[in-house]
C-alpha cells in the first residue's frame, strides 16, 4: 500500500497552474458554467431572504394580496436556482470531460513515445492505474470541486450580505461571536 506522500504532488502550484490551463481551451464553456452557478447561488440566498417578508406578512396579518407577490417572487428565485444549477452543473460536467479526454489522449501520446524499456520495469496495473483510477478521481474533482468553491464564497458573501440588509446590529453581534469563537 503507498503511502500518502506518494499521492502529493512535488510542486502543488504548479500542479494546479497545470491542471487550471486546460480551462484556456474552453473558455465559453468554463464562463458559462461559472456565470450559472453564481447566479444560482445568488438566487438561492435571495430565496431565502425572502422567507423574512413572506412570514412578516402572516404575523402581521397584513393582505393576501401582498403574501402572494411575495410567493410569486420567491418562486421565481427558485426557478432561476434551479436553472442556474442545472446549467452550471451540467456544463461543469461537460467541461471536465472535455478536458479529462484531451489528458487521457496526451498521456496516451506521451506513452507511445516512452522507450520499451519503461514497460519492462513498471507493471500493467501501475499503467492503467494511471488511465483509469488516478484520471477519474481528476475528473470527479474538477466536476465537483470548482464549482463547490464559488457556491461557498457566493452563499457565504450573499448571507452576509443579506444579514446586514435585515439586521445591521444582529449582524455585527453574530460576527464579533464567529471572531470570539475563532480565536477561543
């Protein structure tokens, strides 16, 4: 069994650089992609913002009128949610299978030039290891990992955002708790 260092690249940012140039390649699909989660997100923070002013409107026992445009607007965040995730997952989806086939065919190109020497001393298993296992976990974290990490940035900038919209004070206490939390 190898050890995890064997897992770890030698350079890290250059791994990455590496790895995040083969988006050069399909920049529309990459921009497509990214613009759709983020709106999605972005919707997503908005729908629930407006649980706020849907539940003021009960409590208050204000018009139905008012609770049904309220609805409505909600409605319309979570048809533009799940539009946007739809698109963003699909197209990131794409995107890493785009950019998983144009590795696999230059690992492929690279192995025809290797000299037959290098076959006599690494094993088959370590070979297809390398085409199949290692390439498919590359591809479930590119599918999956991009576009976790701008939901994240977005919902938690959006929270705060939204935070700060309805409560400024609730807000400010809530964030001097998070820091007194960090640093305890």
């Amino acid at each position: 069994k190898k050890n995890k260092a064997a897992f770890r690249p030698k350079d890290t940012k250059k791994t990455l650089t590496r790895l995040f140039s083969y988006f050069k390649y399909y920049k529309v699909l990459f921009l497509l992609g990214i613009v759709s989660i983020i709106i999605a997100s972005i919707a997503e923070v908005a729908a629930t913002g407006m649980l706020s002013p849907i539940i003021d409107v009960f409590v208050s026992r204000g018009s139905i009128n008012t609770a049904i445009k309220y609805i409505l607007i909600m409605a319309g965040f979570v048809i533009i949610l799940a539009s946007g995730q739809y698109i963003g997952n699909r197209t990131m989806a794409g995107l890493a299978q785009k950019i998983i086939h144009r590795i696999r065919e230059e690992m492929f190109s690279h192995m025809e030039k290797l000299p037959i020497s290098y076959f006599d001393t690494h094993s088959h298993g370590e070979l297809m290891s390398s085409f199949t296992n290692d390439v498919d976990m590359l591809n479930q974290s590119l599918e999956q990992a991009v576009s976790q990490v701008i939901v994240s940035i977005v919902t938690v900038v959006g929270t705060y955002i939204m935070m700060l919209i309805i409560s400024p004070l609730l807000t400010v206490i809530v964030t001097c708790m998070l820091i007194l939390m960090y640093i305890i």
